[in-house]
C-alpha cells in the first residue's frame, strides 16, 4: 500500500576528537538539541518520500472527494440516519488518515531501522534510540492529524459537509483513535522482524481496520448484529464516536471506554515486546 522509505541513519551530535573538527550537523545537532537536531532530520527525510507524502496526506482526502463526486452519494439516505453518504465519509476519511499514517507507514521505517542496525549503533552515541523511535511517533502522528484537518476542511467547503457539531467530544475521540493507531502500529513495529514483515503485517491489519470504519459499507448501514462486533474494535468504536459527535451528541462513554482500553493495552504490548535489536 504505502512505500516504505528506505532507512538512513540519522544526524547525532558529538565530537572527532577536537571541537574544531564539528560537522555543520553536528554543530545544528548541539544547537538544537539532540532529540529535536533528530526530529528534524526525519522530517526531511519524510517529506523527500513522495509516496509516503501522497498515501498520507492526499490519499483520504482524494477517495473523500472521488466520492463525493457520485452524485447518489450526496442524496440523504434514511438508512444511514437521515444524512448523505458522503456526510459518513467524512469521518471516515479522517479514520483512514490515521490508519494509513500508523499502521501501513510507520512500522516499515522503525522496522528498517533495527533491522540494519541502526538503532543499535545509536545505543552508543549521545542521542539515544528513543529519539528516534519518538521522532517516527511525532512525525506520523502529525501527518495523521494534518491529513484529518485536510479531510474534514475539502469535505466542508467542496460537498457542505457539516464539522462536528460537538467539537470537544469529536476532538477526544480524535486524540484516543490517533492514540491507538499510532500504539497499533508500535506493536506491529515490535513484533516485525525485517521491514518486509512489517509491510505484510501492517497491510495485513489495515484492510481489516478499513472495514471497521466503514469504508465499504458505513457502520451506520451496518446489520445491527456487525456493528455491535464492528463496535468492540478501536476503529469501529472511533467511528461510532465520530459519528455521535458530528450528530451533536457527546460521544457514549461505552466507545470512548473501549478506546481508551485498547490504547492502553496496545501500548502496554508494544513497550513489553520492543526490542533495539
């Protein structure tokens, strides 16, 4: 699905023995700080991927936009609660930008990292593995929030999508899914030995999670019986939350309660089964 870029080992700051002989990089790393010296060379490296960029950041705003282009897809539809369809893609668009960005992009890069060594040999040198393992973490889960922005801002002014009309319960269902995408895909990063695997694996997982956020049938138009199952995964539950809280409601404590226990038993999961090496 998205293009794994290929791993390079990061800008560190320290010393060659005289103080004389700093690098430019090495000079901005002390400047600036290791972990943030880090952060931005990441972020170069992310934005210089344009697959990666387009997967990320156009992707689920193109799909929003292809169909809403179907003219059926803007009639209200009393099976899905008396809004369009392309109302329900909406939030769905937004899903698919955090799935994307942690699931399918970010476990290949932190993957490549420890299969070449890379995390390893920072092990002995002043910015430490986690610096980079937080950078991957902050890059993508900014690219994610973006992407959702992006989403939600084309579908208002191109097809009058209504923004959420209870923004303080839509913006803590947004950071709980980012939360679990993002830990998802620290779990497939720790169980995934090559970046190969974690390609498979993550493509292995996204599709699935796609389903649950209705993005081929929406979970509004779910059977009764699907949707209470669709419901018990983090995806499903962030939809039906999105989707109360686009609707005006506050979203119900029994989804935003089984995000927070996925969040939290993902993240437990990939801090016990991370390895450097």
């Amino acid at each position: 699905m998205t293009a794994a870029r290929t791993p390079s080992t990061p800008s560190t700051s320290g010393s060659s023995g005289s103080s004389g002989s700093s690098t430019p990089s090495a000079r901005t790393a002390h400047r600036r700080g290791p972990a943030a010296a880090v952060l931005a060379a990441e972020a170069r490296l992310f934005l210089r991927e344009p697959a990666g960029v387009f997967w990320i950041l156009v992707f689920p705003t193109l799909l929003l936009v292809i169909l809403g282009s179907i003219p059926a897809f803007r009639d209200v539809k009393e099976s899905l609660g008396g809004i369009r369809t392309v109302d329900a893609y909406g939030q769905v668009s937004v899903l698919i930008a955090l799935l994307t960005a942690a699931v399918a992009a970010m476990p290949p890069v932190i993957t490549g990292y420890r299969e070449r060594g890379i995390l390893r040999r920072m092990s002995t040198t002043p910015v430490r593995p986690g610096a980079l393992l937080g950078a991957q973490i902050v890059l993508h889960g900014a690219a994610a929030l973006v992407s959702a922005a992006l989403s939600l801002a084309v579908g208002r002014i191109v097809f009058d999508v209504a923004l959420p009309r209870q923004p303080l319960g839509y913006l803590l269902a947004l950071v709980l899914a980012a939360l679990g995408a993002l830990a998802l895909g620290a779990v497939i990063s720790a169980l995934s030995r090559t970046s190969k695997i974690a390609n498979g694996v993550g493509t292995g997982v996204y599709f699935p999670m796609m389903f649950c956020v209705g993005t081929w049938v929406p979970v509004q138009a779910m059977p009764d019986a699907l949707a209470r199952v669709v419901g018990w995964t983090p995806f499903g539950a962030a939809a039906e939350a999105f989707g109360e809280a686009s609707a005006g409601s506050w979203p119900g404590f029994g989804h935003l309660g089984v995000l927070a226990v996925w969040v939290v038993a993902l993240l437990v999961a990939a801090a016990r089964w991370f390895r450097w090496e």
